[in-house]
C-alpha cells in the first residue's frame, strides 16, 4: 500500500453533494417562511445568525458541551508529542490539545478549520490504550482535520435539524398567512415533501458520517505505517465501552456523530441509520491495509 497521501476525492464529492441537497433545503425553508407572511423575518434572521455562530465558536461550543479542557505542553506532555510528530507527519498545523475527564474511552476533533482546530481525548481512553494505540487514535482523529469534514459535518447536521423543524412546523406557519389558511392543500404538499426532504437529508448525513470515518481509518493507517495499531484500539474501546456505566455514557451521547466509536450504538435494525460503520467493518478493512503494507 503507498503510504503517500492522496486527497480522498469520494469523500469530498460526498461532502459537496451534502452541503449542495441541505443547502437547497434550508434555502426552501426560508423561501416556504416568507411566503407565509414577512412577518416571519425575524425567525429568518435568528436562524442565519445562529448558523453563523455555530461555524464560527463550534469549537467552543463542543468543548462547553463535553466539559473539554484545553491542555498545555507542561500538563500533558506525552500527548502533546504524539500530537507534534503526527502533525509533522500530516502536514498539519499543530491544532490545541484538550482532555475530558471521563471513563468513556473517546476521542474527537472539532474546529471550523485546519488553523482552529481541537483534538480531545479522554482520560478513559488515555488509561485503557497503549501509546501506539493512542497514537493511532490521535493520527483518525486529525485526519479529521485534514480532510476539513468536521466543520461540514457541523453545518450539515444543523441543516437537517431546519428540515425537521420544516416537517414540525409548516402546518403552524401554514396557519399564520391570511388568505392563505385556506390552501390546506398546498399546505399539506409542502408538509409532505418537507418530509421527504429531511429523511434524504437525514440518511445523506449518516451515509457521509459513515464514509469519513473509513477515510479517517485510512487516513490514520497512511500516517502511523500501521493499522494494525487502530485496529488493536478499536476492539479494546469497543470492548470497554460495554463496561462503562450506563449514566457515563448518556452524558456524551449528543457527541456520538464526531466520536471514534459511538458512545451510545443503539439498537439500530439497519446500519443505515448509523453515524458509524460497525466495528467488524472497520477493523476488516484496517487489517487488508496492514497486509498491503506488509
């Protein structure tokens, strides 16, 4: 296998395809609002203000969330190592390193851009894996950060929460138009494809979700030289994470889209509702590449 980097051209074809459909989604919200009434400007204006937030502090704003603290060279030594040589590796500028104070054994990236970007492990996954494995968590994670899907994910996912909020509320809106109230079908057509438009969106996100992390998989395997290092630490957080109490585990569950492993998996019928492929899949794929690199 070339351990050269290559740009992962079907995950940024993914990527635009999503931000394209969601785009048109949330541009049809705005449009559905106004033609029920200019009055509701204001709800126009506070989502584009609040979308502009969520690009510009989502940093910040997962780190409140998980309780992340950022931590300096002196505090965490080894991990900021790792996290140096791997940049060094990756052609990356070094991105701030946080810890969370928690048995979930996790880790996660965030960050509009490759120059605001964090990298936050956890102190269950620091204590279960070894260096190597931690390492190999570290390069998955700022692969992430390469490949810019984080800040995509992000918008992505606000989008879809529009279209759901489309598929909830076009009835209510629909209501608040004068002379309009009394185009119950039309309303009712909006209401219908609102739905189709967010489970497309909604399945579009999972499918991208899932392909990143196989390119975060892959990408990590082309910067450590070693696969089978991600793939030890996939089993043993996978393992662990039955074990960790249930109450821990809610706690970061609105994370699970940007963790390693979910922390939650659910009980799922179909993988296609998953933000992650199996673990099985991905350790069956980490271990051809530890073959082709042999």
């Amino acid at each position: 296998m070339n351990r050269k980097w290559e740009r992962d051209l079907g995950l940024q074809g993914r990527m635009l395809f999503t931000m394209f459909l969601l785009a048109v989604v949330y541009l049809s919200f705005l449009a559905f609002l106004s033609y029920y009434g200019t009055s509701q400007i204001f709800m126009i204006l506070f989502i584009g203000l609040f979308m502009a937030v969520q690009y510009f502090y989502s940093d910040k704003m997962v780190l409140w969330t998980t309780g992340a603290q950022i931590v300096s060279e002196s505090e965490a030594p080894q991990l900021h190592g790792m996290v140096t040589r791997l940049c060094a590796i990756a052609d990356l500028p070094k991105p701030q390193v946080a810890i969370v104070r928690t048995q979930v054994p996790n880790a996660f990236a965030t960050g509009r851009s490759q120059n605001k970007a964090v990298v936050a492990v956890t102190t269950g996954i620091m204590d279960k894996l070894s260096p190597a494995e931690l390492e190999a968590v570290l390069a998955h994670e700022l692969t992430h950060v390469k490949n810019r899907d984080m800040a995509v994910l992000t918008i992505a996912s606000f989008l879809s929460t529009v279209a759901f909020y489309i598929v909830r509320y076009s009835l209510y809106f629909g209501n608040m138009g004068g002379d309009r109230r009394r185009e119950g079908g039309g309303i009712m057509l909006v209401w219908l494809v609102s739905i189709v438009v967010w489970i497309v969106s909604f399945l579009l996100i999972r499918a991208l979700s899932r392909y990143r992390e196989f390119s975060a998989d892959r990408g990590a395997a082309i910067i450590t030289g070693q696969p089978a290092n991600l793939a030890s630490a996939l089993m043993k957080i996978s393992g662990i994470m039955d074990r960790v109490p249930r109450d821990d585990l809610r706690k970061v569950e609105g994370m699970n889209a940007f963790f390693i492993i979910p922390a939650l998996s659910g009980s799922s019928i179909m993988d296609i509702f998953s933000t992650h492929p199996s673990v099985e899949k991905r350790i069956a794929k980490l271990e051809k590449m530890q073959q082709e690199m042999s």
